[in-house]
C-alpha cells in the first residue's frame, strides 16, 4: 500500500538527483547545448516563403519549432536519468532498498520534470528570440501548456530511460521508443501552441488540453504499474 512512506522515499531520490544534477549540471548542460543548437538550425531554415510576412510565417513555424526544440531536449536530458546509479551497482542496491519501486520512479520523474521544465522555458526563450513570434504574451496559457505537455514527455521518458539504462544502449534508444508514443502529445502542443497564439486556446483547442491530461493520466500509471517489471533483473 502507497502511503506517507513512498512519498517521503520519492522525495528523497528526487532530492538526491538534484543535488547531484546542482553539482555536475551534466543533463542540463548537455539539454542546453542542444537546445540551442536545434533552435538555430530551425531557424535557419524555416524561412518565409517568397513574399510572405514574416510575422504570418512565425506564426506557421514557431509553435512547431517550439516542440521540436522541447521534444529533443527533453529526451536528450532524460537519457542519463539512471547514468548515476551505473557506477559501483548503485541501481542494484536502490533496487534492494525497503521501499515500493514505483517510488523510484516518481522519484526520477519528479526530478527528471525539474530539468524538462527549465529546458522547456529555455526552448520558448530561444524560439522568441530566433523567430519574429512572442509566446510569453500570454504567460498563463503558455504555462499551462507547457506544463501538461512537458509532464507527458517526462514521464514517458523517465520510463524509457530506465529500459535503456536496463539493456544497455545509448540514447539513440530512448529517442526511438520516446518520440513515436509522444506523438499525440506533440500534436497536441503544436495545435495548443497555435491556438494560443491566437488568443483562442480554449474555444479552439479545449479538447486538445482534456486530451493531453487523460495521456498524462494514463501515462503516469502505467509508469507506475510497470516500472517494477521493466528493472527486475
């Protein structure tokens, strides 16, 4: 049975992973760096079409460009997840600790959502500043997008992270099994992206937000029901 004690063990390991993170800033350097570096290019290349307005051809791209910014940092972000209990068969004895593993992993997800969330607001700052486009105009709905959006990618990647780190591979893994499910999430941020930039979030795009907090939901769930399965030797 859930109770006080998996939440206290989930806020433990959460903590653990951000003073770890505070002192090597290795996923969050490494999110950065590619955020950026995928914000330039696409801003390079998604130029307006010949005699198009550039404030109509942002309004096209930017939401797009956004999540894609968001999507590649996050997975690139969550890959090392489990890159810390590697060394001395530290995840071995998290493992053979007295506490629920789904603990573990709400407790990864909870500090896995601290860094998707920081690269989140970093891929709309680099998105307004590359494109003729200002998504913190409307600074409520944006957080709530980004909110609903960034915890769907989280959990799914905190989840895919722990199989990876289980078989082995690198982070050409997490991004293959990442980015297909996400897909409805990602379509899903585009189109409420789009429809905030309109001022019309709720009357055009309501259900894309009911829709994303039911996959958040599910989601979050199986999380929890499988990741027991997924780290067992």
């Amino acid at each position: 049975m859930r109770g006080a004690g998996f939440f206290r063990a989930s806020a433990a390991i959460a903590a653990k992973d951000l003073r770890l993170e505070w002192r090597t800033w290795d996923s969050l350097s490494s999110g950065t760096v590619f955020a950026l570096m995928v914000a330039w290019i696409l801003a390079l290349t998604l130029t307006p079409a010949s005699g198009e307005a550039p404030e109509l051809a942002a309004a096209r791209y930017a939401p797009s460009a956004l999540w894609t910014v968001v999507a590649f940092a996050c997975a690139v972000s969550l890959a090392p997840a489990f890159r810390a209990e590697r060394q001395g068969d530290a995840f071995a004895g998290l493992l053979a600790a007295p506490i629920d593993r789904g603990a573990i992993y709400l407790g990864k997800l909870a500090s896995g959502l601290v860094h998707t969330a920081l690269l989140a607001l970093l891929g709309a700052g680099a998105t307004a500043a590359l494109f003729p486009w200002n998504p913190f105009e409307r600074p409520a709905t944006l957080a709530l997008i980004l909110g609903l959006h960034v915890l769907g990618l989280t959990v799914l990647g905190t989840l895919f992270s722990a199989i990876v780190h289980r078989v082995g591979r690198g982070e050409a893994l997490l991004a293959t099994l990442l980015f297909p499910t996400a897909a409805p999430l990602l379509l899903s941020a585009v189109r409420c992206t789009e429809a905030s930039t309109e001022g019309r979030l709720f009357e055009t795009a309501g259900h894309w937000l009911g829709l994303t907090a039911g996959f958040d939901l599910l989601y979050l769930c199986l999380g929890l029901l499988v990741f027991e399965f997924v780290v067992e030797d």
